[in-house]
C-alpha cells in the first residue's frame, strides 16, 4: 500500500467535523479522539495487509462509536442464570428481596442514621441496627457482624485464641470457593491449629485429649458444603457444649451458609438453624448473610455478650465492617423473617428454591419454541426433568426437582455447543446455563420474567421471526 493511498485517510477532525461530531457530546472529547485514533491506527495497518481501499469517515465514526460503546458498557451486568443453581457464587449468589432493595436505595439516596443515636442525639454504634432483630430471631445474648462469613470466623479466632491453638475435627477442615481453605485462615487469624481424629470418625474423648494450657477455643465446623457418608463418627455441638464450658473454653460454632428458617417446612432436608445452634449451647456462633438467608454478603457473629463485645474490641473489626448499603439491606431482609408465613413468597431465595417442578416445567414449555427457533436448525430442543441445586455450599445433596431446555446438536458437530452458550452470553442480557451430557441444559427454576427473556432471546441471530411463546415447532419434542 502506497503513501498516497494512506492519506486518503480521513483526520481525526475531519471526523470530528463531521460523522462523528456527535462523539464527544455523548462520550467525552478525550475518550472520543482516542477511539478515533484507534479506528484510523486499525485501518491503516487493514491497509498496509492488503485492503484495496481506504475507509469513509463515516466508517471510521462507526468504529470509534463501537468501540466506545462497548468501552462504556458495565463490567457487573445483569444475566438470566439457566444454570439450575439457586444460590450461583459466581453470580452473585442471593437476589434480594424487594423490601431490602428499597431499603437499600434510601441508604443509597440520602444520609441517614449509620452511627448517629436519634434518641440522645450522641454518637451510636451501626451494630445496633440489626443487633435487636438478630437477638430476637435467634435467642442469642448479642450481635455483630462483618463483612462475610470468612472474616466473621477470622477476627473471631484471632479475639478468642491468638498465639494459642484452636482444636478441630480433621473431618471439618473445609475448603471453601476460590480455593480458601480452613487451615490457612486459621494460619491468618494468628492461631494454632490442634486437628484431632479423623477424616471419617472424630470422638468425644479426641476433644478431651487435646485439652490443655495452650488450648484457646474449641472449633465445630458443619460441613455445609460437603458431606461424610459411612463409616463416620462425629461429636455434636451440644455434646461439646459441657466440656468446653468443664474446661472454661469458649465453643465456637461455624454454620457456613446458615439458616434462621426450618427448611423443612419447604419440603427440604433439614438444615441446622441458627436458632438451634446457639440453644445448644456454642459460646458464638458464625454463619453467612447472602446465602440461604438470602440477603446480601455478610458475616454474622452471635452468642455471649462478653465475647461478642470483645469482638467489637478487636482493631480488625473496624476493617472487616459493613457499610451502610448492606446494613439497610440487611435489616429489611432480617425483617421479612419476623413473618415466616409469607417468608417464601417474599423472599427470593426461598421462593427459588420452594418453587413446584409442575411451575418450572410449564415455563419451560411455554418459551422452548423460541430457544429452539434462536438455537437454529442444527439443534434439537426438548423440555425435560431435571435436577437443580441449592449452591454455595448449603445442602450439598439437596437436590430440586426442576425441568429443563435441552438442546442438543444433530450429529456430531465438534464445537457445536461451545458456540451456542457463547451466543446466549452475547446475548443483551446474558443467558448462562450448563453444558452437560453432550447438550445446552438451560433449567427454568431460576426464571421468573418470562416476558424480559422473550424479548431478549429475540436479539438472537436466527432465520425469520421468532414465534411467540408457546407456538408450537415441529422439530420441538417434550
């Protein structure tokens, strides 16, 4: 390519001038003239590789718009999770319930009463916001709480036992997402670990003989992210209780996920409550706020009053504590449970996970034809059963009995489903669900605006109109 035909270029004024004079307005003048450069750079080495001819401004304006658009575009999006996992960490885990939105947005708003006690007019304590709520729906003496889950066990360990050992069941040494581990942030908190028994079976007289002078808090971990199954053997925490109290050691209890509803009522495996937990008789007790309490993230430290205030002591706390965003939040979520009969229908999560398979499948029927139509010829579609799950480690063999769009590719087609799940995300609002079994598995528990995914899934590329929810489709099989 000749230097004449490189300046046939159009100059970033030019386009300025011109087609792309509405850039700046919309983007900003620095942002603007550094996509245009970019657009001019990209066309000038298309060029020297052989492109016959030089690009318009306008082409050039067009560019420069996409590429600031999709600068411009929110890295946090919302998606539509197909994945049949209710509470999905990586996105997001709980969707909250209205009331602590609203809450949320007041706080987001204005300013309002953080640390600030309307009664005396004097500095309060943001705790107090919730320490009521939480004492009342769980019986506990006290109340605070941190950031997640994992800083509420830390800055617990390192109050209660720094430079003294920490006794726990091998079988409870957890790992958590992301590759955390139990250990290490027992290591961080500034405690020894002192791990007794066994991975299958751990005993009553494996806690007495561990012990001793050194001994600064006796740990109970449920196991809320796996289970043990067979020939196992573990010691209760209302059976720790006496000889933790005999030894003058706190009991610390980690509930992991946590739940202060009885999920049975839901028709779900029973999971220990909070409530449970400190009836028998842990010293505190810790559990998560964004999981089956279906708030947003936080960590939540219960139990004697003594050492909760010690906890409040600890300098970490000021850098573990919660905002005002998610203290309004939660405390509109904590809320919602002071009236369990309508909690299902109030609260995502549990409305989620409470959700009849007859419902799910219904759905799934009513919007198969146009996944099938959006998915193109070279797919099979069916809706069938299938399975979904709690997530984020709460009953790791709870499953839900859900119904599924599954679609398949006719023949073999290497690469085939990769390039459909790649399609669904590019979607306007991502839809994500699993692939498994050699198919597009796009389970329906988790959606509930059939009317938005519509619409959605019509930005798809396909071949003619898309028909409307519960059209019938030949190739569609149920």
């Amino acid at each position: 390519m000749d230097a004449e035909s490189l300046r046939r270029l159009p100059s970033v004024d030019a386009v300025l001038r011109g087609a792309g004079a509405a850039l700046p307005a919309r983007f900003g003048h620095a942002e603007a003239v550094s996509a245009l450069r970019r657009a001019l750079d990209a066309a000038r080495e298309a060029m020297r590789a052989g492109a016959c001819t030089a690009p318009t401004a306008e082409a050039i304006a067009e560019a420069a718009r996409a590429d600031l658009e999709a600068a411009s575009t929110p890295r946090i999006r919302p998606v539509f999770n197909l994945t049949g996992t209710v509470l999905h960490t990586n996105l997001g885990r709980a969707v909250l319930a209205e009331a602590a939105i609203a809450a949320a947005t007041t706080a987001m708003r204005q300013a309002v009463a953080l640390e600030y006690d309307l009664t005396t007019g004097r500095r309060g304590e943001r705790d107090d916001l919730v320490r009521d709520l939480l004492c009342e729906l769980t019986g506990a003496e006290s109340a605070t709480l941190v950031n997640n889950a994992a800083a509420a066990l830390m800055i617990t360990l390192n109050t209660l036992a720094q430079d003294r050992e920490a006794i726990v069941s091998r079988g409870e040494l957890i790992e958590i997402g992301g590759a955390f581990r139990l250990p290490d942030i027992m290591a961080r908190s500034g405690v020894r670990l002192r791990e007794i028994g066994t991975t299958n079976r751990t005993h009553l007289r494996d806690y007495r003989g561990a012990l001793g002078d050194a001994t600064g808090v006796m740990l109970k971990v449920h196991t809320s992210n796996y289970r043990i199954q067979g020939f196992t053997a573990e010691v209760s925490a209302r059976d720790l209780a006496p000889v933790a109290k005999e030894a003058g050691v706190p009991l610390v209890h980690d509930l992991g996920s946590g739940t202060l509803a009885d999920l049975t009522r839901w028709g779900l495996t029973h999971e220990p409550t909070v409530a449970e937990a400190v009836a028998d008789g842990a010293d505190l007790v810790t559990f998560s706020g964004d999981k089956l309490l279906g708030g947003p993230q936080a960590g939540f430290i219960l139990g004697r009053k003594e050492l909760v205030a010690r906890i409040n002591r600890n300098p970490m706390k000021r850098a573990m504590r919660v905002d005002k965003i998610r203290l309004a939040a939660l405390e509109a979520t904590l809320r919602l449970y002071r009236d369990p009969g309508r909690l299902a229908e109030r609260l995502p999560t549990l409305r989620l996970i409470a959700r009849p398979a007859a419902e799910i499948c219904a759905v799934a029927e009513r919007l198969a034809p146009a996944l099938a139509r959006a998915a193109g010829t070279g797919f099979d579609a069916d809706v069938t059963s299938c399975a979904s799950q709690i997530g984020s480690g709460a009953l790791p063999l709870a499953t839900l009995p859900s119904a599924a769009v599954r679609l398949r590719p006719v023949g073999r087609k290497g690469g085939a489903l990769t390039a459909l799940a790649a399609m669904l995300r590019a979607l306007p609002v991502p839809v994500i669900g699993r692939i498994e079994d050699d198919a597009l598995w796009l389970d329906c528990r988790c959606l509930e605006d059939e009317a938005g995914f519509a619409r959605n899934l019509a930005a798809a590329p396909h071949h003619g109109p898309l028909p409307q929810a519960g059209e019938g489709e030949e190739r569609l099989r149920r």
